[in-house]
C-alpha cells in the first residue's frame, strides 16, 4: 500500500493536506473523512486496501485544525471541547465551512463527484456535505457518528458520559512520547471490546502522524463547536449507509438509529462487538457494504 506526495486543497485561507492510495487509482472516487482533531494517518490501511480491492479510488484528508492542514491560533483561555458541544455554538468557522472543505478538496483531486465515508466527527462532517453540496456526493456512508442536526445539550442523550470523563482526563501532550502516550490512550478507549486491541496497527498510524499532535482540546473545540445552519438531515435525499458499533464506548447505538431513522431508505447495519473504530476483521465486511451501496446507487441511477 503507497500513497501519493501529500498535496494541499484550498479554501479561502484555509489548506487541506490530501493525499491518494496509489492503488485502485482507476476506481470509483471515494473521499474518507476523519473525526475529531486526528489526521488522515488514522485510517487503518489495510481498511483502505480492502476499499481498493472492491473497486474504489481512495483518497483521504486532514480537516482544518487537525494534521497537517491549516490550524486557527490557540486563544490565551484553553479550549473544552465538551462545553462548545454543550454550547453548540462556535467563534472560528461554521460546519458550512468544514463542508465546503471536503468540496475544495474533490476539486483538488479533479473529482465531479464521489463517494463519502465519515467516521466520527467525520460522519457528521460527510452528512453535512450531502447536504450541502448533493450533487458532488454519489453515496454517503456514516460510520460511528451522531445525526448532523442534533447539536448543543440534545447530542449528550447519545454519549456516554463515562468515556466522556476518560477523554477529559487525557493531558495535552508537549513532547513526542507524551504524544505518542495520549495517541494510545485514545485509540484504547475507542477501541472494539469484541476483537482484539491490535497496539502494533495503532502505534504505526499515531507514529505516523506524531508531530502533528493528539488530543488537542482547542483544536477539539473549534472543530465540534462550528455551528451548522444548514438544512435538517430529513431532507437528505444521497443514497445512505449507516454503520454504529452495538458496544461503542464512545456513542451509543441510539445515535445511528437516529441518523438512519431520519435519512429516507438509509441502510443501518449494527456491528455486534464493535467500538468507536474500525476493527481490522471488519474491514473487508465495512467495504463490501460499501460497495453494495454504492451498486445500488448505480442500479437507482439506471432506472428510467
């Protein structure tokens, strides 16, 4: 697995590192979008590969204020990001913006259009961009992530607060093993209770993306706080897939319930076993529904 040099999108002032796996290059355009204040590395590559194997072209990005993309100055008062959840409400950009992003991006790349897959704060981000800008998105798929119109106190009906105060007592890292540290920290507590913790594969992608930083809680509070005007999710009308975990530590199934209950003729499949991420074993299984929904797609577009 290769990827391309790292180039950069443009919006307005804002750039957006991205970059291409070099396999499957003649495939479908498939766009990935990372959660909350992490990089592009977090993607497990052999998650990728397997997007490859069923037939996509895989590029993927760093959203503003994570990786190597633009960041906003840190303010003198130390960001919560939990509070500007709370709040739902945001200073430094909009959610409109982090959409438009993901446009500027596809641009980059030369794509018209493209499949969306979101994880997290990225399923969210992926939402919103469907809504958006439907015409440059062919499927959406939402993996782990809440409804993109439930903000402010009504999200915490969907977390758990547990895991919430686990995160909260995770330090701003300074040095690169204290970054290294909190890296592994999160990935643990986001990581599947029904399949093994695979610390060699987690190392490899925080290693990976180590200097750009982890658990940044200002970054953390720009992004979750940017507020969204846009339309409800009722009114996507992109053919959806909606994958959640039944044991995510982080959000509980309610949240994809949600999401797939207010998307028309959206697929939710529920994962026995699975957390905050992506297991490895689930990863050729996560790309052929990919896959399918995207054949489906094809086969609505079809129809005369």
């Amino acid at each position: 697995m290769t990827w391309t040099e790292r180039r950069f999108a443009r919006n307005g002032a804002v750039e957006l590192a991205h970059d291409r796996l070099r396999e499957g290059a003649d495939g479908e355009p498939l766009l990935l979008v990372m959660g909350l204040a992490v990089s592009r590395h977090w993607w497990p590559g052999e998650l990728c590969t397997a997007f490859a194997d069923a037939g996509f072209a895989v590029a993927r990005y760093d959203q503003r204020d994570a990786g190597e993309s633009t960041r906003l100055p840190k303010r003198a008062a130390r960001g919560n990001p939990f509070a500007a959840l709370a709040a739902g409400r945001g200073a430094a950009y909009t959610a409109e913006d982090m959409a438009d992003d993901a446009v500027a991006v596809l641009d980059a790349l030369g794509w018209e259009s493209a499949h969306l897959f979101g994880h997290s704060l990225g399923g969210v981000v992926a939402q919103r961009v469907a809504l958006r800008h439907p015409d440059r998105v062919r499927t959406l798929t939402s993996s782990a992530a809440l409804p993109s119109d439930v903000g402010g106190l009504g999200a915490f009906r969907h977390l758990r607060l547990g895991t919430l105060a686990k995160f909260a007592r995770i330090k701003p890292a300074r040095g690169r093993e204290e970054r290294i540290a909190a890296g592994l920290a999160v990935a643990r507590l986001c990581a599947s209770p029904g399949y093994p913790f695979d610390e060699a594969e987690a190392l490899e992608r925080i290693t990976a993306d180590v200097d750009t930083g982890i658990a940044d809680p200002d970054a953390q509070s720009r992004q979750i706080g940017a507020p969204w005007h846009g339309p409800a999710l009722a009114e996507l009308r992109v053919p959806a897939l909606v994958l959640h975990g039944t044991d995510d530590p982080l959000l509980k199934p309610s949240a994809g319930r949600a999401t797939a209950a207010a998307i028309r003729d959206a697929r939710l499949v529920l994962q026995p076993g699975v957390g905050h991420d992506i297991p490895r074993e689930r990863h050729t299984a996560v790309a052929a529904e990919v896959r399918a929904l995207a054949d489906r797609a094809d086969r609505r577009d079809d129809r005369p």
